[in-house]
C-alpha cells in the first residue's frame, strides 16, 4: 500500500457525477494506493504512518516551539483520504502500467477496510476525517502547508 502525505492548510475533493463536495481544514490530504499483494498489515502500518508522523510543529508552549514535533493527533487536524491506484503506476516507456494496483474488486474492500480501520482507531483523537469516492473521477484542492510531501510504502518499511 502506497500513500502520498501531504501537509496542507484546506484540502476538499469534489466527486464529479455528484458535485458532492467535503472538506477538511488544516491537516493532512492523503492519497492511498491499493497494491496487487497488499493485506491487513499494510493497512495497520499506512493508517500509523498517517496519523502518527510529526510533520508540524507544536503550538502549546513558545519555547518547546520545534520543527516536526507533532501529529495529526496531537495536534487534533484534519485527514482527507482519497483513492488513487495510480500511486503504483509504472513507466513503460512513455505509457503507465498499472499491473503493480490492485484490480477494482479486489482494491475497493480494501480501501474501505482502510478508511474503517483510520475512523475506528482515530476519529476520536484527530479531528474530522473525510474521503472521496472509490473509482469516481474527482478534484482535488490542495493547499499546501510548506509544502510538505511524505510517501508512504507499506512494502518498504526500512
């Protein structure tokens, strides 16, 4: 499993069929490759690598004011999660290959595993936690807050 974090100001998607809209304050705007081989352990690890990496600085006091020290949890900010299984494209010559995603059926369960498994372990601890649509054709609005970008490879824990 693959995720691309990106530390922003807002994020919001727009699910194009539906003009449906969400929206999410300062936090974090995630996007999450399904893999071909991935399981119940790349999930574990890529919602603790999301809700857990220190990528702000903390606000409570002046003087403990340190470059990434804190979390999306600490600090209690936003999570917009969005599908994207072109995270595990690959260049074959000038042309994507996408043999390394999951296939639909398989990718969409377990993206909805994922997102289950962020709402159970952390709704409680982080602020508001949205998503797109699975397979749906979307915008996404990023601002970004650095800007800071962290991949995430389940596969390639070192």
């Amino acid at each position: 499993m693959r995720a691309v974090i990106q530390r922003v100001v807002s994020g919001g998607v727009t699910i194009a069929h539906t003009k449906v809209r969400r929206d999410i304050g300062r936090g974090a705007v995630v996007l999450v490759g399904v893999g071909a081989d991935d399981g119940d352990d790349d999930i574990e690890y890529v919602v603790r690598k999301v809700f857990n990496t220190k990528l702000w600085e903390r606000t409570d006091d002046d003087e403990s004011r340190k470059p990434w020290s804190a979390s999306v949890v600490d600090l209690g900010l936003d999570v917009l999660f969005v599908s994207q299984f072109t995270l595990h494209a690959e260049l074959k010559g000038n042309k994507p290959s996408y043999h390394r995603a999951s296939p639909p059926q398989l990718a969409k369960p377990m993206y909805e595993k994922f997102l289950r498994r962020a709402r159970e372990e952390y709704s409680s601890r982080a602020g508001k936690i949205e998503d797109g649509e699975f397979g749906a054709m979307m915008e996404v609005h990023v601002v970004n807050d650095g800007p800071v970008t962290i991949i995430v490879d389940s596969k390639n824990r070192g």
